[in-house]
C-alpha cells in the first residue's frame, strides 16, 4: 500500500510538470520547431521527474518519516490507523454503563428539582401562617378592639408569639445554610455529656410535666463521659431530641438517654415509647419541614427544622446519626461522638 501511493503520487507530480514545461514552451516559443522540441523534451522530463520522486516518496516520506514529522498521527488506510481508530470506539459494556449514568444523573435532577419545589412550598406555607396571623390580630385592633381591654392585650399577646415563631424559622433557616456551607466553625471543647444531658432535663422539665412525661437515664453512669465536641450545638442537638420525644410521646411515657462506649467513640441513645414513625417515612425524617403529622405538629410548635439542624450538627463533627422506630411503640435516635483524647 505504502509503494502504491507513492508511485500514484509520483506519477501525478510527473505528469503535471511535464504539462507545465510544455506550456511554457509552446506560449514562450523558445524554439522554431515547437513540435519537435516538445516530442524530445517532455517525454525526457516526466521520466525524470517521475523517478526522482518516487525515490523522494519511497525513501524519505515513509510511514516513519510521516510519524516523525507529524506525532501522533497516522497514515491514512494504514493498520496502525485503523486499530486507533477501532480503539477509540466504545465497546457495547461501556456505552450500557455510559447510558445508566446518564439515566442516574437525570433522575438525580429530578429528585433535587422535585425537593426543591416541596422546600419552597414548605417555607412558605410556614411564614403563611404567623403572617396571616399577625395580621388578622392588628386589622382587629385597628377595627375598635384597641379600645377594648380585655382584648388589646390578649390579641398583642398572640401578635408577639407569631413574630417569635417567624424570628425562630429564619434564624433555623439561617443556622442550616451557615452549616451547609462550612461558615458556622465549630469550637471544639472537652465536656461532660452526663452533666450536659442533666442540664437539659431541667430545662425541659416544666414542658416534660406538661405532657406527663418522665425524663431520666437508660444506663446513667458511675462517672463523668468526656467527649471532644462543640457544647453548645451538642446541647442543641439533644435538646432538639429530647423535646421532640416529649412532643410526640404518650401521657405517662418516658424520654430516656443512654451512653455506650464503642473504643474512640461513644454512642448517645435518646429513646421513647410515643406514638412511633412508619417504616415509609423514617428516610424523610430528617428534611426540612417535613412532618408525619402535621395537624398535630403545628398544634406542638416548633419550625420543622429541629431534626434537618441535628443532623447537619452531627455531620459537621463528622459523625452519624441513626433512628429507629415502630409504630406505638417508639422511636430511638442514636448519634455518635469523638471521645475525649484523654479517655482514648
């Protein structure tokens, strides 16, 4: 094939020159004779020309030459060229797992678009609410009921628990961002977490008494548990936990926390025998906004955002959190911590 193309091309060359130095001689007439200069000379030339480059092809533009001058690059037709080209072609395998991908991705952007709208939906649906509420409250008031005291009071009472609730959404929304994004930095302190725990028992009490629910420990133990965290989101963390236990727990349930040592771990246990969550809906649980039961979740307050903030806290350590659950029977949220350098 090589010494093929090369007499090709050394023929084409040939037989062009000669035509050009015929033209020259028939247009210039150099001699008087045109005719017979021109059946002496041309054939002369073209086998001239035609052997000098076909050495020029066959011996200094070869395959190798090419590959020199130009890398990387292949003669047309030849089989180097081919089976780069055969190579290059995806096999049947790798065109399937190619489409699957493509299919993932999709349904990916799906699911984000579809969270997406349900997010947007949910918050508005949140801020809907203490909105219409404050105004229905002031058109009130501004409608006569100012001059009535039994009523201004009350109704600017209302007024101020609906701006509360709208300060707290916000501010969970605006503490979920900073997390997300990595700007809220975390300040590492060693801590008692037994002593923390006993903390926020006495804050929840009056809320725990409330709903005739008893707080206490699974496993409290002998001495102090040290873990190396940030106290102050661990306490939010467990208060999250502990007073959404009391929230959906059963008159005269239990709120109990239980630790376990796992070497550089230890694992915190917070568990009740409330009204439990359906097996569907345990890998929503941690959204934003979403609740099982909504009717009975805004009669409870809160802004929705209370297990999405414990879970963005816990990843922040980077640690886990799992839950648990059976319907009327409980639900356990077990998360894990760093344990103090000292206690390792």
């Amino acid at each position: 094939m090589k010494n093929y193309s090369a007499l090709q091309h050394s023929l084409f060359i040939s037989l062009v020159f000669s035509f050009l130095v015929a033209c020259v001689l028939v247009l210039g007439q150099y001699v008087e004779k045109v005719q017979i200069m021109l059946l002496i000379s041309i054939p002369v030339i073209f086998i001239i020309t035609f052997f000098y480059t076909n050495y020029i092809f066959t011996h200094f533009l070869s395959v190798k030459n090419v590959r020199e001058i130009f890398p990387g690059k292949e003669p047309r037709g030849s089989k180097e060229s081919n089976s780069h080209i055969n190579n290059a072609l995806p096999t049947a395998e790798e065109g399937e797992a190619w489409t699957k991908r493509q299919i993932k991705e999709i349904e990916r952007l799906k699911d984000l678009e579809k969270y997406r709208k349900e997010f947007v939906g949910n918050v508005s649906h949140e801020l809907k609410t203490p909105i219409f509420n404050i105004q229905g409250y002031i058109l009130t008031l501004l409608e006569g009921a100012i001059d009535d005291s039994k009523i201004n009071k009350l109704y600017l009472q209302r007024t101020e628990k609906s701006i509360d609730r709208m300060i707290s959404i916000v501010e969970d929304l605006e503490s979920i961002t900073r997390l997300e994004s990595g700007e809220l930095k975390l300040k590492y302190e060693v801590f008692d977490i037994v002593k923390m725990v006993e903390d926020v028992f006495e804050l929840e009490q009056m809320l725990a008494n409330e709903h005739k629910i008893t707080m206490g420990f699974g496993n409290k133990p002998v001495k102090p548990i040290f873990v190396h965290a940030d106290k102050k989101k661990i306490t939010e963390v467990i208060t999250n936990l502990i007073v959404n236990s009391i929230k959906y727990g059963k008159k005269k349930g239990f709120v109990k926390v239980s630790f376990f040592d796992n070497g550089n771990k230890i694992f915190v246990e917070v568990r009740d025998n409330g009204i439990g969550i359906d097996k569907k809906n345990l890998h929503r649980i941690f959204e934003r906004f979403y609740r099982i039961d909504k009717s009975r979740s805004r009669e409870q307050g809160g802004t929705g955002l209370g297990l999405s903030i414990v879970k963005h806290i816990i990843e922040a350590h980077k640690q886990t959190i799992e839950v648990k659950s059976l319907i009327d029977k409980g639900t356990s949220f077990t998360f894990t911590l760093e344990k103090a350098p000292e206690l390792k």
